[in-house]
C-alpha cells in the first residue's frame, strides 16, 4: 500500500502498485493529459513507471525545464522513425536534446536536401497524428546486439558492446520503430504537438575527425504552437542578427581558410573595438586590485602533465612540438603559467591575497565541425585571472569578484543575469571539511549580493565549486560568460605553499575566474546583441563629418584633427558623392553621428547632427558636439545625445 507525498507536501495511499500515469489521473483528467514523465524520489521516470513503495512523486509536464527535454527526445526518436520510414537504407547513430531543441546524426550515402526535410516533416506530423503508443522494453545485451545487427544498425550494435556490462540495455518502441535509449519518453507521439526541423550540417561519428561523415538533421520541439512561433521569430532575428554577416559587412574580423579554420584576423576596426575592451579590462582591474600578466604561447609537455591537462585535457590540445629532444605544448589555458610565477618566491599570509590578471591567448583544438564564428574558435584571449588567498579570504575574494563581474558585464550593456551554483561531483579532489566551507563561502557570497542562483548538484569541477553567471542578450539568449571557480588541485599538484602566521607550511586556496570568457567570443555576443549598433564608446567610429560639396574639404579635415585631439574617433567622407547617399551608406554602416556640413556650417564653426537612428538633432558648435559626446562615452551609453 504506497503512499506517494506530492511537491505541496500532500499524500495520497493507493492500495496497490500505481504508475505515475495513475497518480496524474487521480489528482486531475487535466494533469493526466498533459503529464509526459514522473520524478519518482528524485528519479526522472515514464509515466508507465510503477510505484509499489512509499514514495516522493511529482508529475513532469512540457511546461517543466525537465518535461520539455523529454518532449524534445521524443521527437528526435519521431524524427529518425520518419526517416527511417522514408528512407530505409538509413542509419541511425544518436540523437540528443541541446539547447531549444534537439538533432539526430544519420549515416546515408546520398546527401540529404532541403526538400527532403519538408517530407520528412510532412511524415512525423502524421506518426504524431496517429497517437502511436510509445513502450518501454528492457533487453538483454546479447539479444539487443543482435537484433540491430540484424537491422543493418552497427552504431548502435557498436553503443551497445561499449556500455558498462551491469547497465541495463532499454528500447523504446512506437509502432513497429525501435530505438536504444535510456528515456524517459512521452507517453504517445500524439504528445507532440510543436516542431519544426530547422537545418542540416555535417557530423563525425563520435565527433572524431577520423571516424566516418554523418548527416545531421537539427530541429526544435515547444510544448504548443505558440511556443513554436515565438521561437521561430526569435530565429529569424538572431539570423538578423548573425554576427558573422555583420561582421563582413561592418569589415570587423574575417576568418581566413588560408591560414586554418577558427582563427580570427580583427580588421582596423574590429580592432579599435577591441583595444576599447580590453583598455577598459585592465583600468578596471587595476583599480580592483589586480597585478597584469603577461605568459608565453608554449611550455614544456612536462608542465601540462603536472597540471593534469595531458589526463583530463589531451583531446582539446595540439599535439606537442619537439626541439632539442624536448616536447614543446601549445598552451590550453593560463593558469599553470600563473602558478609558476607564484612559486618563483616563497610567499607569506601577509601577501595574500595576491591577485593576477592576464589576457592571454590560448589553443583549442576543436573539430571543424564545431567551429561557428567567433562563438567557437582555436585561438582566443581569455579574459583570464586568478586569486591565490587563504581560506579565511574566500568569502571576501568571491565577493569581489561577483561585484566586479557585474560592473563589468553592466558596463556593456547586460542588464540579466541567471546564475549556478555548482558543488562538489562524484569524483573530486580534497576533503569534504575544505569543500563544504568553498561551497558555503560561495553561497555567502551570493546572498550577500542578494543575487538567486539555481543549485546544479553535483556540477562542479573536480578541483572545486563553482559559480557560473549567463547574461541575457537583447532578444531573450541566455549566453555563459563569467565563471568563479575555486580550485584545490593545482595547488596540491604543484606542492604551492605560504607561510602561516605561526610559522608553518600551508596550501593557498587557487581561486579561478573569467568575467567576459575570451575576447573573441565576447565580441560576437556584442555584435548580435547591439546588432552591430554599438554604443559610441565601442563603436569604431564615432562620428562621421559629410561634405555637401569640395568647398567643406578644409573645414572637414581641420574638424576631424580637432575632434580625434579629443581622443575621438572620427573620420571624414570627403567624396564628390550627393549627401542622401552618403548619408545612406555610413547609416548602413551604424556610424553613431553623422556630422553634416555645408558652407553654412564651414561659415558658423558648426555641425548639423543626425543620429544612425535617422533623427534630426539640428545644427550645434562643434565644441557643444563634442561636450556632448565625451559626456556619452564617459557614462558608457547610459546617457546619449538621442535621450
């Protein structure tokens, strides 16, 4: 006789074995219908699950962060069933639930085609129709093998043979379908409602370059249409915003096959923007009380294997060079570099916390397919610092930090702010004593901000704790930038040590932090959120003096000497062109200022002002112009001559 305790902290008692289908019936017809999955004792379950024990249960609907992903695996398994359907000679290799949305990678020898999306579409829109039960089915290993070897389906034969020999092997079948899969699913197709298939690209099997080319369909799923439109329109804007085109046609950055995919060439102008960042970095963390680094590109191999990149990192590093009989490494991250300096002297209590900051170029090795942009690149400048303190400054560090973090995030425009909180893993370094006050430390720190975060269980990095802070851009995108990571690893394996106030030996607590992430990816973040319209302070030019005609050819040059004496960034378009066009052209090219000048304006020492934005601010001395705009840029956009 269960008794199942609900989330309000009601119970109920059935006098036999219920599922969790059962339980959604008896509280509402209205929650039955719409329940896709169960949390049973903290367990994410089929709604066919039995529940023959006293129990913690709550129903998962679409509407939940965990229901959605259920939904969206469900129609990835809809959408290899389609293709299988439709395509019979086709292979199905995995197909798991990312952000909005989901993909499926096929191996087929012919290329699929956009018109083939649309039947594929077409087909799951009706196995959706048809309300095909979805069931669960446990197999054994040697039955499950052979049954899709006998279906042509070596990748999943070859999934099978590599999972854990105490795992237990499951199917989920709809109609006549079968596919591996661990589930939840929902409980019919006729639960999904809402999708759309969105594009194809390009996949390794196991994202290995060496394995063989997969097709791979994405798609998304939403728990009704409504849904689905909003974010259907929501693409369609961030495809306005692709900071790729942008970044052509504004001449910022180019990503040049020649010399190797994923490594960025900032033009003049994406470089102006650049050295604007980067000025504003180092003043503010000087003024936070920063030292600034600077580290070499490559080290010895021996130093990773110190560090425990060469275990836990050799897939995402280049392979070393050699010279002298001597292996040389391209550098994934800086923070080894940092702990040298460290223990280059003995330090005392009495210099902690120390403080250091770099920008410093790393190298990824990433597989082409997941090079997007500057979102995803092998060479980039993190935004990198570390915090060596005692453990009785962890609290105040981290406080600092977030502080810090928030300004800055802020002080480009990012108002939204989610954040995790993640603890101690299943596999961790050092004791649960030093963990449990990192983690307490981090929660301190956050309600001292009086900042929410979710709890991620579990989700820290083996050396640590961590927070992790997204940013919400101008069209609803979360994007993870920040991250705050306390590190008792590095310390350890590098045997760093200070000297106690009574005299002994002690570990320094490694603190890890990044407040924009990498430069690169940063800058395509602002591109798409500012949509290239950047505020004048980033923008690489400022204002742009237009002639009417030569006679404003002298009066134009001696403006732009004037105001760039100011340390403004203005040119001139001197061309023999008609103003409405080259009023059009520096619009399209989102120029904050056009200055306007005729021998009205040559005459009167002033400039007729239009904003990018097409208004009209009239004519105004050039002095005015100028008071104005330094007044923008010192409040960094917050205030601007169009409020």
């Amino acid at each position: 006789m269960p008794t199942v305790t609900l989330p309000d902290g009601s119970t109920r008692s059935y006098p036999e074995p219920v599922t969790v289908a059962d339980i959604a019936a008896d509280i509402g017809p209205g929650l039955a219908k719409a329940a896709v999955a169960g949390r049973v004792d903290g367990c994410l379950v089929d709604t066919s699950f039995p529940v023959d024990h006293d129990a913690e249960v709550a129903i998962v609907t679409p509407r939940d962060p965990e229901g959605l992903e259920v939904l969206r695996h469900s129609t990835a398994h809809l959408l290899a069933q389609a293709v299988q359907e439709l395509f019979p000679d086709t292979q199905v290799t995995i197909g798991p639930v990312i952000e909005d949305g989901f993909y499926y990678d096929f191996a087929r020898d012919e290329p699929f085609t956009p018109q083939d999306l649309e039947a594929i579409e077409k087909r799951m829109q009706e196995l959706a129709a048809a309300d095909l039960p979805v069931q669960r089915e446990v197999w054994s290993r040697d039955e499950a093998i052979r049954f899709f070897e006998s279906q042509g389906e070596k990748y999943k034969a070859e999934i099978i043979r590599e999972l854990p020999e105490d795992e237990e092997i499951s199917l989920y079948g709809q109609g006549e379908w079968k596919d591996l899969c661990r589930g939840p699913h929902v409980p019919s197709t006729g639960h999904i409602k809402a999708f759309k298939l969105t594009k194809l690209a390009g996949a390794y099997w196991r994202g290995d370059a060496r394995n063989e080319q997969l097709q791979r369909i994405y798609g998304t799923a939403w728990p009704d249409r409504r849904a689905l439109k909003q974010y259907l329109k929501r693409l369609e804007e961030a495809e306005r915003r692709d900071h790729r085109r942008i970044g052509r046609e504004l001449d910022l950055f180019s990503l040049q096959e020649e010399a190797g995919g994923g490594l960025v060439f900032w033009h003049p102008k994406g470089a102006r923007i650049r050295r604007v960042i980067e000025d504003f970095w180092r003043e503010q963390h000087a003024a936070a009380g920063y030292e600034l680094l600077y580290t070499p590109h490559i080290a010895l191999q021996t130093l990773w294997d110190t560090s425990g990149h060469t275990d836990f990192y050799r897939e995402s590093m280049y392979h070393p060079m050699e010279e002298d009989h001597q292996l040389y490494q391209l550098k994934p991250m800086n923070c080894p570099f940092h702990v040298l300096i460290y223990k280059n002297a003995l330090r005392s209590y009495r210099e902690l916390p120390i403080r250091w900051a770099e920008l410093g170029t790393v190298y990824r090795h990433e597989m082409s397919g997941a090079l997007h942009g500057l979102m995803r690149v092998r060479g980039f400048t993190q935004d990198d610092a570390h915090i060596f303190c005692r453990e009785d400054q962890i609290a105040d560090e981290i406080l600092r930090i977030l502080d810090l973090t928030i300004f800055m995030l802020e002080s480009f425009g990012f108002k939204e702010f989610s954040i995790n909180l993640s603890t101690k893993p299943e596999k961790a370094v050092g004791s649960d004593e030093i963990w449990d006050k990192a983690t307490g430390a981090l929660r301190e720190a956050l309600a001292a901000k009086g900042l929410a975060y979710e709890l991620d269980e579990g989700g820290g990095a083996f050396y640590g704790p961590k927070i992790d802070v997204k940013i919400r851009d101008a069209i609803g995108r979360e994007w993870q930038c920040s991250t705050i990571q306390l590190d008792f690893n590095l310390p350890e394996r590098f045997d760093m040590e200070y000297v106690a106030e009574d005299g002994e030996r002690r570990r320094p607590i490694m603190i890890h932090r990044a407040l924009l992430g990498s430069i690169e990816r940063f800058f395509g973040i602002l591109i798409e959120h500012y949509e290239g319209r950047f505020p004048a302070w980033l923008a690489p030019v400022q204002a742009m003096i237009l002639t009417i005609t030569d006679r404003q050819r002298d009066y134009a040059e001696r403006l732009v000497e004037l105001l760039k004496n100011q340390g403004l960034r203005v040119e001139a378009d001197l061309r023999n062109e008609k103003i409405g066009f080259k009023i059009r052209e520096h619009t399209l090219q989102r120029v904050p200022y056009l200055l306007v000048v005729g021998d009205r304006e040559a005459d009167s020492n002033t400039v007729a002002v239009r904003t990018r934005g097409g208004k009209d601010l009239g004519s105004m001395p050039v002095a005015e112009f100028a008071e104005k705009l330094q007044a923008e840029l010192a409040s960094r956009g917050r205030t601007c001559m169009e409020d």
